[in-house]
C-alpha cells in the first residue's frame, strides 16, 4: 500500500459482488497498511508479520514502488538470474561514435530496451551466445521466433546491415547472427517459456575500445 506512511494496519471488509453495487457477502476481510511500516515491522518484530510471509500470492506489484527488501522476502521475480540489459546500437550510431563511453552517455538516460540471458560464452569472453528478453507487464520474459520479427536490430540482420548491442556498465557486442533453436531447457534459465520451446538464440562477438569506429 503507497501514500502517507500507516504505523498499524487497517481492517476493511469487502464485498465479493462489489461490480454489482451491491453490499452482499460473501466478504473478504482485508487488513493492509504502509510499505515502510511492514518493512519497519520486518526488521523490529518479524513474528508480527511472520503469518505474511507463509503461504501468501502475490496478486499484483510495482516494482518501482517495492523497496529490495519487500521483493526479496516475498520472492517476486521480475527478470531472470544472470540478465544483462541494454539497447541497440545501428550501424549508423556505431560509425559515428568516439567511444564506447559516448555511447553510453547517448543511451544511459533512456530505458533499457533489451536484455540477453546468456546460454554460453568462449573462454576468452569473445564470443557469446543467449536468447533475448523483453519487458512486459514488470516482467523480462523471453522473445519467441515471432515475437523477433517486429524489432529493428532483427530486420537490420536480415538484410545484412550491421548491428550492435551495448549493455550497461559499458560491453559492447557485435550482431553476428540470430539462429532459431528447439530448447526445452532454457525454459529453467527465464521467467517465461514460448509455446513450442523455440527461441531465437543470437550470436554475438565483443568489440573492445581498440576496434571501435572513430568519427
């Protein structure tokens, strides 16, 4: 619950036929209060909100809203382990950029518009490979062979245009190539799975400050 910190909770009752209009049972009992007050609660007295914290659904969040406390004690995941983030970078931007720093400094104000969930990486960290995720509804979920087809760097790869992804803290990578793969498997490493267990799997390869474009 957000709004003017509540240092107890509040008891209501609701009706479950509340879209009729009408006040007709069945009721839910519903207590509720501030986020600061049960992280405070959390920390000082656990026992009072242990019963919180056993057998409990999460029905709905914002995560913009949720101090790391709150998601990590009610197990609220929002992305999956190891999920880089970042943006796309065209063939066009890369050329005309100085450094890799510049193009951060282009991209670091904006919201990160993808992110790769590693599947494998060469010894020497030149080479990756990893199934591309999307933000929706909170949620980083993976793309599927479709869902891929709308997006830029997908179509600039098709008609062999160069492309590039940056991530934050500053990996730069090369756009080698996208292949469709069947991986039932990959369904353990990411918040979703598609419907057939296909993923567009992309390759990529690292580009250092040495091999940067100058403009």
């Amino acid at each position: 619950m957000s709004g003017p910190p509540i240092e107890e909770f509040a008891r209501d009752r609701f009706s479950l036929l509340w879209k009729t209009g009408t006040e007709a049972p069945p009721f839910v009992n519903v207590r509720s209060t501030s986020i600061d007050h049960f992280l405070k609660l959390s920390t000082e007295s656990p026992n009072e909100v242990a019963a919180y914290t056993n057998r409990y659904e999460v029905l709905y969040f914002d995560k913009k809203l949720l101090p790391p406390p709150i998601v990590e004690m009610f197990h609220i995941m929002t992305e999956p382990p190891g999920l880089v983030k970042g943006w796309y970078v065209p063939a066009t931007e890369y050329s005309e950029a100085k450094t890799i720093q510049g193009l951060l400094a282009r991209h670091a104000h904006t919201k990160c518009e993808l992110g790769l969930v590693k599947t494998s990486e060469s010894a020497d960290f030149e080479y990756v490979k990893g199934v591309l995720n999307v933000e929706v509804q909170q949620k980083w979920l993976p793309l599927s062979p479709q869902g891929i087809l709308p997006y830029t760097y997908y179509s600039d790869y098709k008609i062999k245009q160069a492309g590039y992804f940056l991530f934050e803290g500053g990996s730069l990578y090369q756009i080698l190539k996208f292949e469709v793969i069947t991986a039932p498997e990959y369904a353990n490493r990411l918040l979703g799975r598609t419907s057939d267990d296909r993923y567009p799997e992309v390759y990529l390869r690292a580009v250092h400050q040495s091999s940067e474009s100058a403009a």
